[in-house]
C-alpha cells in the first residue's frame, strides 16, 4: 500500500507500519496545508523550538486527515513508531470502528505476563497512545475493542519493534542491581547529565527522552501530563544566575499542549496535587530555595507565594543552602514538607500556610515559631538518614497515622 494512495484489498494484512522517512514526508505533504487552514507560521526566529512545537500540530493534523480517508480498520490497522519525536519506546495506533468503542491494550513480557495496560478514547476514530515499550526488543500486545459494558467485541494480537536505546542510556546501568522489592514497577529517572529514562524492575530501558531539557528534566502532572524545560528560554534571577523560564506542558507521546512562563526560577523539588502544582524557588537575594509557589496548572496562575523562612523563623539562614528542602508532599487538605539539614517534617494546611504540627528534636526548635507545633513523645529519635518508630501503639505513630492518612506515598522513610 502506498503512504497516500487509494485504498486496496490485501487477503491477508496485520498491519501498515511508517517508518521515520514516512512520518517525515506525511509532515511535510501536511504543512502548506496546516498553515493555511489554521493560520499558523511554521518558521519562526527563535529557531528549532517554535517549530519543534507545531511540527507535533502538523503530525496531529496529519494523521486525523488519514482517519477522514478511512484507511484502516482494527483489521488492517496503521502502526506509527515514535509519532511525535518524543520517545522510541512509544507508538500510535490509527484505525476507524463503525460503532463508537474503547481500545484495550496490554503488552506482555517474554512470559506472557501483562506488564502494562491502558485504555484508549472511547470513539470512533480510533489514536491509541502506546507507551513504555521494552527497548531493542519486539513486543507482544493484545488488542481489545470494548463496548459500554466492558465486554469485549474484538480482538487481536500485534508486535511492535521499538528500537534500541541509545548507548549512552544503556551505559547508565551497566552492572547496575535492581532491588525488587520497590512496590513500583516503573521508575521515573531525572539526570543531571542525561535525559529523563523510565527503567523497569528488570532494568529494562521503558521510555527515553528524546527532546532536549535541562536538569530538572520531566515533572509529572496529576493529569497524566509532564511539564518539561525549554531550553532555549532564559532569564537572568536575582543572584545574577541563568536559568529556564519557559516551560512545555507534553504528553509522554510528545505532543505539547501548553505553554507556561514562570517569573521565577523552578527548583528541584516538586509535587502536584489535582490542578495544582507546587514547588521551590528562590526569591530572596542570597538564599537557595527557600520559598514554596503554588501554581493552578488549569488557569495557569500563581495562586500563593510563601516563604519559608517567614514560617519557622530565620534562626538558622546562616548561608545560600540553608534549609535543604527534600521533598514536598501534598494532601487535599495539608503540605508535608521534608528539612533535611534540620532533621524535621513540617505540616501545613494547604488553605492558608498555617502550622499544623512539627515533628523533629524539641532543642532544634527552641525559641522559634515552631516550638509550640512540636510533636511531644520520648520514645522516637531522629539520625541523619532515618527516621525510627518504636511501637504502633505509641502516642506518636499514632498521631503521625492520622496525620499521613490522605498521604499519597509516605515520605518519613528518608530524611
């Protein structure tokens, strides 16, 4: 079958799958077309970025203008490796139904255990998203064409070739040992030095990063989205620094949805909640991520600006890195945040930035704002790594359970 010919009967097809030249010559056939009908410039002066974002427009346009034709049933059904430039290890799915159906799928592991499954849009113009496909490796997957009772109409099996990593990402775990008793069957990596790459509890490479970003690398968003750093856009902060100002809102196909400009620069930890994401910055001249910004991703709005050294007093701003924030974790009603050179846990309500309770050593906090919000018990102690319980029954494990109940994931593991 030609790439844009008519359609023609085959007795027995599986599958038409594009290769790169095909996906780049479907780009190009598009682009005249996509500018004029919306209205968009393809060349910009900020070069490679602005086109780099409607590049993935001109993709999402194309292959809807090859679900008009009607090419494709689930029978004979087009497969397109790494649709947006976003990862080798993702795929599409185009196909038409005559009723409006769901796309189950599932990938198997040599076993013929299912290591993934997800569901597409329920349509009839079938774009089903295909991620975290094993590296190097053919994979097994099982199609499924559900109706509103969740019972299956159809189904079929389909392989899939997601090339080989790069051998840069495959030197990062070479003679690496994978603990498995992580409750999580994937791991999200951000490196200093390299892209962002999921591995599996095999160490299997599941997803790569191909787009270019900083340190800071993806930042999951409670809507299954990521916001990942331009790195061609920048600003100068208060201490006279570079950093990324610009930010992507992008799927793990690839394909960006928004655009968000922040006024200050993004610190290294982060979390997000529904609609909202917060996050470290740094504002105060001479200090190191020592605020907290709540950001509504929906409205793309700053909805609270808070300082920490406002809330536990500025005892011990001695120096630029002086609290180390570790990790913030976020509850529909509280903030867990992690001081890891203070050796403490602090909880905030999420309304107003109030204290709610302190848990570290009592001398720490002495003369601060934070002496009365100490959580009071003598059987419990604090080291440089850990945080040590001793029984259920005591007062603190306790109090420390009703506190950590909406807690998505514990965060007293480490300090």
């Amino acid at each position: 079958m030609s790439l844009f010919g008519n359609k023609i009967d085959v007795k027995k097809p599986t599958k038409t799958t594009y290769s790169e030249d095909d996906i780049r010559n479907l780009e190009l056939t598009y682009q005249k077309e996509f500018s004029i009908e919306r209205g968009a410039c393809v060349h910009s002066p900020i070069r490679k970025q602005i086109p780099k974002v409607l590049r993935t427009q001109i993709r999402e346009y194309a292959f809807d203008k090859i679900l008009e034709k009607g090419l494709y049933s689930f029978k004979h059904l087009l497969v397109v490796p790494n649709p947006y430039g976003g990862s080798l290890q993702t795929a599409l799915l185009l196909f038409k139904t005559k009723e409006s159906l769901t796309c189950h799928y599932q990938i198997f592991d040599d076993d013929g255990h299912v290591i993934f499954e997800a569901n597409g849009a329920k349509t009839t113009d079938h774009k089903v998203p295909v991620i975290l496909l094993c590296s190097a490796k053919t994979n097994k997957l099982n199609l499924e064409l559900l109706n509103d009772a969740g019972e299956v109409v159809k189904r079929r099996p389909l392989t899939i070739y997601s090339r080989e990593a790069s051998d840069r990402m495959l030197d990062l775990f070479k003679g690496a040992v994978m603990d498995n008793s992580s409750i999580y069957r994937f791991l999200l990596i951000n490196g200093m030095t390299f892209n962002p790459v999921v591995i599996d509890n095999e160490l299997n490479i599941r997803y790569a990063l191909r787009l270019r970003t900083t340190k800071t690398g993806m930042i999951p968003l409670a809507n299954g989205h990521f916001l990942l750093p331009d790195q061609s856009s920048n600003t100068i902060s208060g201490n006279g620094s570079r950093y990324c100002c610009n930010f992507f809102e992008i799927d793990y196909l690839g394909r960006v949805y928004r655009a968000f400009m922040f006024k200050y620069p993004f610190g290294k930890v982060f979390n997000s909640f529904g609609d909202h994401l917060f996050f470290l910055t740094s504002k105060d001249k001479g200090y190191e991520n020592d605020w907290i910004i709540s950001f509504n991703t929906e409205t793309g709005e700053v909805e609270g600006e808070y300082s920490i050294a406002k809330l536990i007093g500025d005892k011990y701003r001695t120096c630029s890195n002086w609290i180390k924030i570790t990790c913030i974790e976020v509850a529909e009603d509280r903030i867990l945040i992690v001081l890891k050179n203070l050796h403490t846990i602090i909880s905030v309500s999420r309304e107003n930035f109030n204290i709610n309770w302190v848990f570290g050593n009592a001398e720490t906090w002495q003369g601060t704002p934070l002496e009365k919000y100490i959580l009071k018990n003598e059987n419990f102690k604090i080291n440089d790594n850990d945080l040590n319980f001793i029984p259920a029954e005591d007062e603190i494990e306790q109090r420390l359970a009703e506190n950590y109940k909406d807690i998505i994931r514990p965060v007293f593991a480490k300090v």
